[in-house]
C-alpha cells in the first residue's frame, strides 16, 4: 500500500511536472522543473536508493538548471501576458494514446516494492552483488562497488561521454579554447 | 501479490502510474510546446520518468539502502543494480542537455528565434 510520505511526494512531484508543461514564461518552466527534480531527488532517497538522490538533487536539480539559465540569458526569454500555455488538444490526444498503451503492460508487473521478484531473488542477479561485493570488491557500498568495480568500463565510457558532449558544445558554440 | 484489476493497479503499482504520466508530459511537452527550451525540458522529465521506473524497480518494502556490512548483517537490501544504471543515464543525460542547449543558442544565433515554427517559416524562406 502507499504510504503518506510516497502520497504526498508523488502529488508533489505530478503538480509540478504538470506547471512545468503549462507555464508559458520559460524562466518559470525551468524554476518548476527544478523543483521537480528535488521532488523526485526525495523520491528517490525515500525508494532506498540515496546515491542516486544526491546525483539527481546535484545533477538534475544543480547543473541541468543552472545551463537552462545560461541559455535563456544567451538567447531569448519572450515576454508574455497570459500565465498558462493554451492546451493542444491534438497533442493531448497523441499522449494519452501513449499512456494508455504504456500502461496497459503494468498488468503485468509485480507490485510496489515486492520482495519476491524474479530479480531480486535469482541468485545471479541482486543476490550475488549483495552477498559478494565486499568479499571481491572491499567496499560495503554495493552501488560504489557495481558502479566502479563489476561496470568500470560502463563508467569509463560514461566519462567518455561526457568529455564528448564537452567537445560538441565547444564545437558548436565555436569556441577556440587551446589557440 | 498481483491484483489484475484496474484497482489492483493503483493500490499496488502506483509509483509505475506515476511514472507513466511523467513520461507523457514529458511527450506533451515536446510535442505541443513550441519554444526549443521547453521541448528539452520535456525530454529532460521523460528521461526522469524512466529512472523512476528504475528505481521503483530497486525497491523493497521496509529493505535499506544497499549498503551491505563486512558481515553481511542486516537486510532486505534493495537491489543496487538498476540504481547503478540510473546514475549512469543520469550524468549522460545531462551531457546531452548540455549539446542540445549549445545548439539552441547556435540556432538563436542564426535566426534569432528559439521557436520550432517560425524556425521551420525562416529556414523555408531562404
């Protein structure tokens, strides 16, 4: 069953998300969108998985934030009279088509925080990381250990990534950074 | 515990109903919203719907987070695994908001507009 605190982070997180779709200033969009990555950063932490929150209150919530600021302050920020966009119902049409057919498969899924899942009780899955992370890996967090141990090529490419995405912004923003 | 009726659904997977509808704004506002800023904002809650769906997943009712001791006491753990995925996307994801922020202010740059239509009326025009 839900719980008071999952109910109102959950009503939290949908109200905001849905400011963030109707605001028609976009300075107001992005500051609703922050706050919504914080919901959802608490959300996280409350479903166990605190590393995560951290990174979503300083990624999400931190750096995403902070560049969509950078680029309306470059760009354009158009004023408007009306607070709320007009509702496209077309498009409303098109999404709610989407999450009718999305959900129809949660028929199938186990329910909220079900400790008898296939995955977490096959013994090559969960279960070995938890049993054998610290015997193989020497450290008791098993998420640091997965993410630096068992998938250190998964997040060496993650970095590659990132240094990518940096050499993409300065290439598109036309920077000379090393003349 | 697998309750087939629609009620089923809501009392028991109600954190995936959340996730759906985040994931539909998000598509919402990538469709119906026309400024390039907000149209990634949307792509950016779309992401975010996915990994709630991944770390619903991870979760175990009264478990604690998987920190595991030498010993191995303690437990339910939840299930670190999907949580390692996430923190992944979520570094990626935000390198690639990075890119299409910088092309937004190139495209500013060029035609002096953030919104998708008058975009598509410039470049038409030329």
């Amino acid at each position: 069953m839900i719980t008071p605190i999952e109910l109102m982070l959950f009503v939290f997180v949908l109200i905001s998300a849905v400011a963030t779709a109707l605001f028609r200033d976009v300075l107001a969009s992005i500051v609703v969108f922050a706050a919504y990555s914080l919901g959802l950063a608490v959300v996280y932490t409350f479903y166990r998985a605190p590393d995560v929150g951290l990174t979503e209150a300083a990624i999400g919530a931190g750096i995403t934030t902070v560049l969509l600021l950078l680029t309306i302050a470059k760009t354009s920020r158009p004023a408007h009279e009306k607070i709320f966009e007009p509702i496209n119902w077309p498009a409303v049409a098109v999404c709610g088509g989407f999450a009718l057919i999305v959900s129809s498969t949660l028929f199938a899924f186990p329910s909220v925080g079900d400790p008898n899942t296939a995955a977490m009780t096959n013994p090559d899955v969960t279960v070995y990381y938890l049993e054998n992370a610290y015997e193989e890996t020497g450290v008791e967090n098993t998420v640091t250990a997965v993410l630096a141990a068992y998938r250190g090529f998964d997040t060496f490419g993650e970095a590659v990534v990132v240094f990518a995405a940096g050499v993409a912004s300065m290439i598109v923003l036309g920077r000379e950074v090393f003349a | 515990m697998t309750d087939g009726s629609v009620l089923g659904l809501i009392t028991t997977r109600y954190a995936y109903l959340v996730v759906v509808f985040v994931a539909t704004v998000g598509l919402y506002m990538m469709i119906a919203n026309q400024n390039l800023v907000k149209k990634l904002i949307g792509l950016n809650m779309f992401q975010t719907g996915i990994f709630l769906f991944f770390i619903t997943s991870a979760y175990v009712v009264d478990g604690s987070s998987a920190i595991v001791p030498a010993d191995g006491a303690g437990g339910p753990f939840a299930s670190p695994l999907p949580q390692v995925i996430v923190l992944t996307a979520i570094v990626v994801g935000v390198s690639l908001t990075a890119v299409g922020l910088a092309l937004i202010i190139r495209l500013y740059a060029e035609y002096g507009t953030l919104r998708a239509d008058a975009l598509r009326e410039v470049i038409a025009d030329e």
